[in-house]
C-alpha cells in the first residue's frame, strides 16, 4: 500500500534504498550523490520531503517494491527547492522522473509553495526533462562545477511558479 510522501525523518530502510539508488543514479566525475551523512541529516529537518517512486511508476511508491527513483526538496516560506531527482540507469527513460517531479509539484503547493527553484550544472541531460516540467532559467552561476580536465562549467538555476497548483 502506498504511504504517506511527507516524513519527519526517513526510515532506515528508506534512506538504505535511497543511497542505493543515488549510487547507482550519479556518475561520480560530477561529485553529486551526497553520502550517507549528508542525506541522514537531511531528513531530520522538518523542512526536507523525500517522494520514492517504485518499478510500476506508483509515487509514492508501495514500500514493500523495489524501488526506481526517489526526489529530495528542501521547503522554505512560499517556496521549496529541489535538490535531488534519481533514478536508477535500468529504469529511464520509462517517466519514473516525471511522475515525482509532478507529484512533487502538487506535493509543494499543498505545504504552501508559489514556486520551485532547481539548479543543475549547464550540461546535465536532465534539463529537458526539467523544462518539459515547466521550468524556466532564471539564473546562471559561472564556473560553478569543474570537471576532471580542470574545465570549468556553469550552473544554471531554474524557477516553475506552482500557481496553477493553487
């Protein structure tokens, strides 16, 4: 059975399927999957939500499944931002990443968000699938991200207004 998106602090077995998801999910050159620490400390704050999407594309996800993907926001008044999508390389490319962002969309408004604001280094594959979403570039950060070679690459943040949602 599904269960509830929004917790005060995430399950071990959640946070377990989630590393195990962000390792799988973030090529490590880019240095974006954060440790086990750093998601653990994050799902103790009230303000951090998790959404995990199971093999079937359910969000969230029947717990007992094994599970495809998991989102990670951060709410702030007026405005949340999210800061991880993952989903397994075996399961893209199936609408597992935009089944959370719309569920997070609708998730945010109801706690009280106007807007969602994301960023992404420039060249992240992802970014179709974010302005397919509705999000829009609003800002760019210079040499924000360096690659392996020493090149330099932006970040680039992006804002979907939820008003519609409202």
């Amino acid at each position: 059975m599904a269960s509830d998106p929004i917790l005060p602090a995430a399950p071990v077995e959640d946070i377990d399927r989630m590393m195990e998801i962000m390792e799988a999910a973030f090529d490590p050159r880019w240095g974006e999957a954060w440790n086990r620490r750093q998601l653990s400390d994050a799902l103790v704050t009230p303000s951090t939500h998790y959404l995990l999407c199971d093999v079937s594309g359910n969000c969230p996800g029947d717990r007992a499944a094994e599970q495809a993907g998991f989102l990670l926001s951060r709410a702030a008044p007026g405005e949340e931002e999210l800061l991880l999508v993952a989903v397994r390389p075996e399961y893209r490319r199936r609408g597992h990443a935009a089944k959370l962002i719309e569920r997070f969309f609708r998730d945010a408004a109801a706690r009280g968000a106007e807007a969602v604001f994301l960023e992404m280094r420039e060249n992240n594959p992802a970014r179709k699938l974010y302005e397919r979403s509705g999000f829009e570039p609003i800002g760019r950060r210079r040499g924000y991200y360096r690659e392996s070679n020493g090149e330099r690459l932006d970040a680039l943040t992006f804002k979907r207004s939820l008003l519609t949602f409202l």
